[in-house]
C-alpha cells in the first residue's frame, strides 16, 4: 500500500506564497502521474494540477493558472506545488494522490494540509 504525506500548508496573507510537498513511500508501483487536490469547506474537491511522472507534461485548472506550479522529484518520489499570489478563496485542504498507467482513478490519497489565506 502506498503512503502520501503532505506538508507545508499554513496561514498566509492574501498575496502571499506556500510550498506544498507530498512524499510517497510503501509498496513500489510505477507511477503515472500525480496530482494536487483541494477541498473548501462546504465544498466539493477539485483538482488544482497534475503532472505526468515520466515526462513532466502538466495540466492546471483555470483558477491555477499563472500562480500555482506543480513539479516532481522522481528520485525523491516527491511531488511540489509551489503556490504563489494566494487569494483567500484558495483556503482548502490540499491533498496529493497517485495513479498507476493501468487505473483512470487516483488510487491512494494522502491525509491533506490545510492552507488558509486571510484577507
């Protein structure tokens, strides 16, 4: 089974900057990609990028665009989002997740951190 832990969400100011890191470990599967997740309160989840792990190709969703940046260390199995110019709507909890080449789901998610943006 694989494990995904995030770090580096906080409180930040409106126009302020977070990293976000997601380290996987457990059981060894060949990724396909990765992605970032967000959740508001109230709301349903969403997803904020991903990234294919064996060439780096991206995608964003609209709200993304321009401000956040999804990266990879493939040694390191780790994935970043660096979010930058941060609005108060961005307040969620941003979670991680994988998928195999084999699945069109994410299969194994991680816990989430929690990023607030205060006006």
């Amino acid at each position: 089974q694989v494990q995904l832990v995030e770090s580096g969400g906080g409180l930040v100011q409106a126009g302020g900057s977070l990293r976000l890191s997601c380290v996987a470990s457990g059981r060894t599967f060949s990724p396909y990609q990765m992605g970032w997740f967000r959740q508001a309160p109230g709301k349903d989840r969403e997803i904020v990028a991903r990234i294919t792990w064996s060439d780096g190709w991206t995608y964003y969703t609209d709200f993304a665009k321009g401000r956040f940046t999804i990266s990879r260390d493939n040694a390191k199995n780790t994935l970043y989002l660096q979010l930058n110019s941060l609005k108060p709507e961005d307040t969620a909890v941003y979670s991680c997740a994988v998928r195999s080449s084999t699945s069109f789901a994410w299969n194994y998610w991680g816990q989430g951190t929690q990023v607030t943006v205060s006006s």
